[in-house]
C-alpha cells in the first residue's frame, strides 16, 4: 500500500500580521479616535478639553505626529461640517475636576482643508478660516500624512531648508518670491547655528535662481568661506569703492567730525566745495545741472584746493578753523594706507557702471551672490561704508524704472548695528537708508534680509516690516518679547517654544511658509559653511609651539595697519 504524502503545511509556522503592520494598523487605530473636545471659540483661537487617558495611548504611537498629539507646539485637527481645521496647542494645564483625566488647552487655529471622501484624508489646505467648529466638536490627532498634505507645495518655487518638526521625512519649504518680495529676518541668540542657517537659505536661492542677484554685508568676515567657490568675495583688498560714490551726507559722516556751532559752518563749507569739484569734471558740462549729491567724479586734491582758496578770500563768513579742519581731514583720508580702498587716487575715474555690475552681479556669470567684508574697514567709516553700498541699491532700482526689473536681494548680517532703535542710534546714514528700504524697497524690487541676534536693538516698525520672520532660539526676555509681538496671532503656540529650541532648529511663520513650522535645519556640506565655529578652548590650548613666531607676525601686521 503506498503511503500517503504528509501534509507539506502541517508544520509550517502560522503566518501573523508583520510589526509594522501592527503599528500602522494601531497608527490608524489612534488617528480616527477623538483626543479631547472644544470647550469654547474666540476668532483666532480655542480652549479644548484632552483626554489625559488617550494621550498616554497616543504617545506610544510609532507615528512621531500622533505621539505628540496634544501636547505644546503639536498640531491637532478638529471636524467641521464640511472639512478639517487645523490647529496648533500653545499652552495645557489639567483640569482637577472631576476624575483628573482630563487637560485643558488653549490652541491657535491655522487654516483649513477639505476633506476625501474615500480616505478622510485632508487636501486642499489653506490658511484662514472660513467655517468655525462649534462647542463640542471633536479633536483628533493630525498624522505624519496630514501633515505632508499640509506642508506640500502649492506648485509655486520653493527652497528646501529642512525637515518638519516632529516629523523625520517632511521637508519643509520656503517660498522664494513670497519670501524675498516682502524682506525677511533670519534671528537667533549666539551659539544657535545661525550663521550656518544663514548660509544655507543663501545656497539654496542660489542653486535655484543662479543668474541671481543677491548683496551681502558681512561685518565679521564669517561668509567668505562659505561661498569662496559659489560668489564673489570682497574686502578691503580688492573692493576698490571710489569716495565720489558718496552723497553729501556720507561725505559729511566722513571728514565733519565737528559738533555745536562748528557743525553747520563746516557743512556749508562742504557743500560749496563739493559741488564746485563735481562741476569740474567734463562729464558736468555734458548733463548741465547737477547737484552736491550726483556720483560724478572728482579729485580730492581739487576739494583741497578748493577748501584752501575759500580760506583765503577775505569776504569769508567765518574764521579759517572750519577750513583747516575739512581741509586737515581730507588730507589724512588721503595719506592713511586704511582707506585706500575707498581714497585711493587710482579711484578717481568714472568706473561707475563697472563697481555696480561688480557688487550687484550683473551679470552674475553663475556667481550670483557677492560677499563685501568690511571687517577690515577702519571702524570710524564702516557705517558710511555700509550706507553707501545700501544706497547705491536703492538707488539703482529706482533709476533703473525704465528697464526690465531686476530684483536684488540685499542681506544685511549684524543688523542691529546698522538700524538700531531711538535708544541706540548714533545718527548715522545707513540706518535711514535701510529703514526707507524695508518701508519702500519691494515697490522697486529690492528685497532685505536682516540677520541679528539682538532682535530688540532694532528700530521700531523694521522688525515688523519683513513679511517672513525665522526664528531660531532666543535667550533674552527682551528679545523673545520683541519677536513674538512682530508675528502673527497664529504663531503664538510656536513662539511660547522659541526658548526651548535646539541650535539648528527655528520657527518660521510669514509670507514665505503656508502655515507656521517649526524646523530643523538640513547640515550643510563642511566647504558651504561660515568660518563660525566656536574653538575649543581645552584642545587649542593643550598645543604648543611657534607662539613667538605668531606674536612677531601679528605685531608686524598690526603696526602696517594691514597695508
């Protein structure tokens, strides 16, 4: 009798859900299940009622949106008739009535979508609303997917800067026009990263817009490694900024250092001056009337002549001590090897059209952004410095009307130092400059971006000005105090947690984003970074050798004076 073949899946072990479908199946099990409920409605936010019990389900969910359901800065999504609302928790505190299970919320909505039929999924997100839930709608828990609904592109450009907090696979996106056409502020406390998350938005315009135009200030010389293979670098070595550039206020911020009485005299003295200088150059007599303020070029040596004949008439208005200053100033401008990239009389012929085309990167030639490193500047000059590169740009744009618009995107790092508010301002040009460009500039497609980390020494009204705000952690009450009255009634949830984020991470909210996020920044490549970092104290100083050498050659520099 033959033997009958043994069953071949008698033995075989029985096949079970997989651990991930386990997880994903309690990932839907915790989404479609209520968190908490609305308690009240204001127009702009709500207090709602947690589920102390659920939370604790939540948090051991493998969806990292889910597990921080309900808790501060998470997002949560509440039903509406015909759609979802989305909102973010800014504050809890429990409710001790009752059994204690349950935790009170107050959250800040911001924006809407519909929802699919088919799959309740959320699509269509907007900002706004337009439908308010009612008392007693129910709160659920926004998933990894909502929120990749939510952060998606519209389809407008966008830059990607990093990944969607709490998520690990969200990239989160900046829009580029919205960003640049209504200025921006990249703010954070020293040791936050911020230089490098500088660097690295500045890199991704560039790689997206390489026939770009983009001016940056860099006052601490950190950014020309950063992009010594991508832009242009320029210092004192090589910037070659001709003096006649200047108006007749930033030539009175240079040679007038008089106060008082003297002030005025002097600057009378000046203007005379000046303007007959200007009106010696030929190209004077080809464009008829001009002003102290036309950028037409002169020498220095014929202001000084100029200066020293006004001296010598007899029906001078004044003594000759107004004279000899402006005269005595103009004369140290000229012998100091400091400021010979500005003083220089190499500097004296019109090669205006080449400095602009040079610092505005026109054209770019695939290096889209230029450097200026005024670290080397002499300190006495390094705001005219500044304001006259600023002016120059808006300038430029409103002369340039008639042409095709080519915007420029001017970045201003350390920016407190330039636009301080009334309690700091030392009267200085280049802060009038730059507020009047923050106030007027995207009307001539000029954007600003202002890099500080003492938000608070801004003037009054500039902050407010930029219509995208990225803010990496704030140590200073003043500070944090300053940001959060500059942004959105929706951003509040966000801005509670600004004192409590990591370095490299930053709330962004405004014009550039579709809601507010909070980020944390992608690493940049070692070659792309700053010169920023922080030594190591223990390391350098368990090195020796060759210190006399160093002190010799530091010396050496020091009394050249860099020349």
């Amino acid at each position: 009798m033959t033997a009958m073949p043994g069953n071949q899946f008698a033995n075989a072990t029985p096949v079970g859900p997989t651990e991930a479908e386990i997880r994903a199946t309690r990932s839907a099990d915790n989404a479609g299940q209520p968190i908490g409920v609305v308690l009240e409605i204001a127009g702009s936010g709500s207090q709602i009622a947690l589920d102390l019990l659920r939370l604790n389900e939540c948090m051991e969910d493998a969806d990292p949106s889910i597990a921080l359901a309900g808790q501060v800065g998470s997002q949560i999504k509440i039903k509406t008739q015909d759609g979802w609302l989305l909102a973010s928790v800014r504050n809890q505190r429990q409710d001790r009535r009752g059994d204690g299970n349950a935790v009170v919320a107050n959250i800040d909505f911001m924006g809407e979508g519909k929802e699919e039929r088919l799959t309740g999924k959320i699509h269509g997100f907007r900002r706004g609303v337009t439908r308010y839930p009612i008392p007693g709608a129910l709160c659920y828990p926004a998933t990894t997917e909502d929120l990749r609904q939510i952060y998606s592109s519209d389809g407008r450009s966008a830059i990607q800067i990093g990944t969607v907090y709490p998520t690990n696979d969200i990239r989160a996106g900046m829009y580029i026009d919205a960003m640049l056409g209504k200025h921006f502020a990249l703010l954070g406390s020293t040791g936050t990263g911020k230089s490098t998350s500088a660097a690295l938005i500045l890199h991704r315009i560039c790689e997206a817009a390489p026939q770009g135009h983009i001016l940056m200030i860099d006052p601490h010389g950190e950014y020309s490694a950063a992009f010594r293979n991508t832009g242009r670098i320029f210092d004192v070595s090589n910037l070659q900024m001709p003096y006649w550039l200047m108006n007749f206020e930033e030539h009175c911020e240079v040679i007038i250092k008089s106060t008082g009485n003297d002030l005025q005299n002097d600057r009378d003295i000046l203007a005379k001056c000046l303007l007959m200088a200007r009106q010696k150059n030929r190209l004077a007599e080809t464009m008829g009337k001009i002003t102290v303020d036309s950028p037409i070029p002169y020498l220095l040596s014929d202001l000084t002549n100029l200066v020293q004949d006004e001296m010598g008439k007899l029906d001078k208005a004044t003594n000759t001590a107004p004279y000899m200053r402006i005269k005595t100033k103009i004369d140290e401008l000229k012998q100091d090897p400091r400021y010979q990239f500005m003083f220089s009389g190499m500097l004296v012929g019109d090669t205006m059209g080449d400095f602009i085309g040079k610092i505005f990167r026109m054209p770019s030639d695939g290096s889209p952004i230029a450097i200026i490193d005024v670290s080397g500047v002499p300190s006495d000059i390094t705001s005219t410095v500044v304001a006259v590169l600023s002016r120059l740009v808006f300038d430029f744009a409103i002369w340039s009307r008639n042409e095709a618009t080519s915007p420029i995107l001017l970045v201003c790092e350390e920016a407190h130092r330039y636009v301080p508010n009334e309690r700091n301002a030392d009267g200085n040009s280049v802060g009038r400059v730059l507020s009047r460009i923050a106030k007027e500039g995207r009307k001539y497609g000029i954007s600003l971006g202002l890099i500080t980390q003492r938000p608070s020494d801004l003037a009054e009204g500039v902050l407010s000005q930029c219509g995208t705000i990225i803010s990496m952690r704030l140590n200073n009450d003043r500070d944090q105090a300053f940001v959060k009255a500059a942004m959105p009634e929706g951003a509040r949830g966000f801005l509670d947690s600004i004192p409590a984020l990591r370095n490299r991470e930053c709330i962004i909210c405004g014009e550039g984003v579709s809601i507010p996020i909070r980020v944390s920044f992608d690493n940049l490549d070692e070659a792309k970074r700053p010169a920023s970092e922080d030594p190591s104290f223990v390391e350098l100083w368990n090195k020796g050798g060759g210190e006399e050498d160093m002190v010799h050659r530091t010396v050496q520099r020091w009394r050249a004076q860099g020349a």
